[in-house]
C-alpha cells in the first residue's frame, strides 16, 4: 500500500515532519469540531439500519481519528497502517455493518474537509491548508481501503452490495450501470460470443466501476477539470476493483462470473494501442470482455451529464468513437458497434434519467 509519505518526498525532510506535525495539531486543536462535524453528517444519511450501528461507528470514527494524530505526530506510517488494520479487523467481527462503516468514512470526510475549509479553523499557517486537504483525502483513501479489505475478508461482504454502496457518489451511477452492461451485452450478442459469455459480461458489468468506492467522494463529485494528482487517484481505481474481486475470487468464488468481473474492472481502461492503464496492454492481450466494456462505458460517458461536463448527442459520440477505431478501440468491435449504433441510442433513452 502507497503511504502518505510518498507525497512528502522519498526521504522525510525536515520541512515534511513540520508540515506532518501542524497537521496533526490542527486535528487535535478541532478534534471535538471533527467528531461534532462528523455526528451531523452520519446523521444526514437515510439508510435503513443505520442507527443501529451509531454506538460502534462513533467509537470508531474517535479511534481512527486519535490514529491520525498519532500518525501525523510521529511520522511513522507502519504503526499507522497495523493501528488501523486491527481497529478494521475488530470493527468488522462486531455486528456493524458494512453499509454504516462506508458512510462513517463519508461522514469523516465531509467533516474532516469542513474544518479546512472554515475560516474559523484553528491554524497559524491557514496559507497551508490546502496542503492539510490534499495529505487528509489520500490518508483517508488509505485507511477506507484497510477497512474495505477486512470487511470482505472477515464479513464476506457481497461484492454486488458493494457495487450498489458504489452508486451513492452520484444519482445517475445506477442508471450507468444499467445501461453499459446492456450496450456490453447487446455488442457480445451480435459479435457471436455464446449466451454464456453474454450472460457473464450482463451480470459482471455492475461491478466495473466497483473501485471508485475506494476514490475519494471529493474527487468524484469535482466541478471542473481534475489536477494531474486527481487523475493520477481516479485511475487506481482499475487496481483496487482488480484486488476486491481477486480477493473474492480466493476466497469464496472462482465462478467466470467474477472472472468476467475481474477482466473488465482491471483492464476497461486499457487503449487498444497501449496507451491506456492499469498496464498499458495492446490489442489481444486485452481480455475481449474488457475491450467490449471499454466501447460500452465511453459511449455513456459521453452520452451522459456528468458533474463536470454536459451530455453529448448521440450522433457526436458515434463520431468521436469511430474516431478512436484502432487506437482505442478494437476496430472488429467498432464494426459492431457501428451496425447496432441504433440500438445503443434506444438503451440509452429507455434508461435516461427520465424514464427511470
């Protein structure tokens, strides 16, 4: 797991244990802020359940919170990681649920992002704030990822739930899962894969996007274009959907069902030329289940509002996709595409917002 540190250079300098340090004051001067902050937002969250699991998330969230300071105070990342790795493992053995311990992390994110954002924080050097932000989003990361894992490993938590946990970063996520996995379905269909094969990619495509439940909300939810850093975070999420469902596959289920899942997760976005991530594959060494998925996935990017971005018409997206034949995309695939085009545009309208 990438620490924290990395962001402060290879070697810890003397300018970077300072920083560390303000950081872990700033949390200790608004610790009571952070937890206040932080019972207001878990309470704003409408989700059966959830109060049932106040007392032990609340105790949690003060645990993880006392980590921070200790880890910033000390610069010692190892001690950190274990601290919370045994808090995780203790959490999940006890009766909280999984769906309660993602929103305390919301819950803390939001809080925790209110006292920089608040004039009134307690700070003598209020020109590094931003700094603050930037380590706090990504040890956040970090410690949401600990968390993640024991939960699968010791709950065996459904990587559907997860998926569906996945769609509270924004209201129209549900309505993308839906319709990708029916253009990737339509695309296996009519390049001949077998119903077997389609009904894998149909019943895995949910589960493409399932890392970005490990992306922080603040990047997700951005208006406007992502930094370099920003993007260079979005994109782990290929990695981290590939080890949620790895770990599956180990443990519980090695079904081509999660198979499928792992392929796309990991690899959909990967170009046909190379020029893609996590790995930089080309042309067949890219699993045909993710190459589908990646012409699936564009097509309602474009097609689709986003936070950052209006929708494009469905004849411009066509154009750009026909444009990226062979760089991108598979050109076999992108001869599909251009035959059921038509298709694509009745999926898209009969699952659009406003028909659902």
């Amino acid at each position: 797991m990438s620490s924290i540190m990395e962001g402060c250079g290879k070697a810890m300098t003397e300018d970077s244990l300072i920083l560390l340090k303000e950081l872990a004051y700033v949390l200790k001067e608004n610790s009571s802020r952070i937890i206040s902050g932080w019972v207001d937002f878990y309470a704003s969250y409408n989700i059966n359940n959830l109060y049932q699991d106040y007392a032990e998330a609340l105790d949690g969230v003060a645990k993880i919170l006392n980590n921070y300071i200790s880890y910033f105070d000390s610069g010692e990342s190892d001690g950190f990681h274990k601290a919370n790795k045994m808090l995780a493992e203790n959490m999940a053995a006890k009766y909280i649920s999984w769906e309660a311990m993602e929103q305390v992390f919301r819950a803390f994110e939001a809080s925790c992002s209110n006292i920089f954002d608040d004039s009134k924080c307690t700070c003598d050097a209020l020109d590094r704030i931003a700094e603050y932000q930037r380590i706090m989003n990504k040890t956040i990361n970090e410690v949401f990822n600990i968390f993640l894992k024991a939960f699968l490993e010791v709950k065996d938590t459904d990587l559907v739930a997860l998926a569906k946990m996945a769609e509270y970063h924004d209201s129209e996520t549900s309505k993308h899962l839906i319709r990708t996995r029916e253009y990737a379905a339509l695309l296996a269909k009519e390049l001949n894969k077998g119903e077997q094969f389609t009904k894998c990619i149909y019943k895995a495509g949910p589960l493409h996007d399932i890392g970005k439940i490990g992306i922080s909300e603040n990047i997700l939810q951005k208006k406007g274009k992502l930094s370099k850093e920003e993007f260079e975070e979005v994109k782990k999420h290929t990695v981290i959907g590939g080890e949620l469902i790895s770990q599956a596959i180990r443990k519980q289920n090695k079904s081509k069902y999660y198979i499928t899942a792992l392929e796309i997760a990991m690899y959909h976005h990967e170009w046909f030329d190379g020029r893609g991530y996590p790995k930089g594959l080309t042309g067949n060494q890219i699993p045909i289940s993710a190459r589908i998925f990646a012409v699936a996935d564009v097509y309602d990017a474009l097609v689709s509002k986003r936070c950052y971005k209006e929708a494009l018409p469905h004849d411009s997206a066509v154009e750009i996709i026909k444009s990226e034949t062979g760089q991108h995309f598979d050109p076999e695939i992108i001869k599909v595409f251009l035959k059921v085009q038509d298709k694509f545009l009745m999926i898209k309208d009969q699952y659009s917002s406003d028909n659902m």
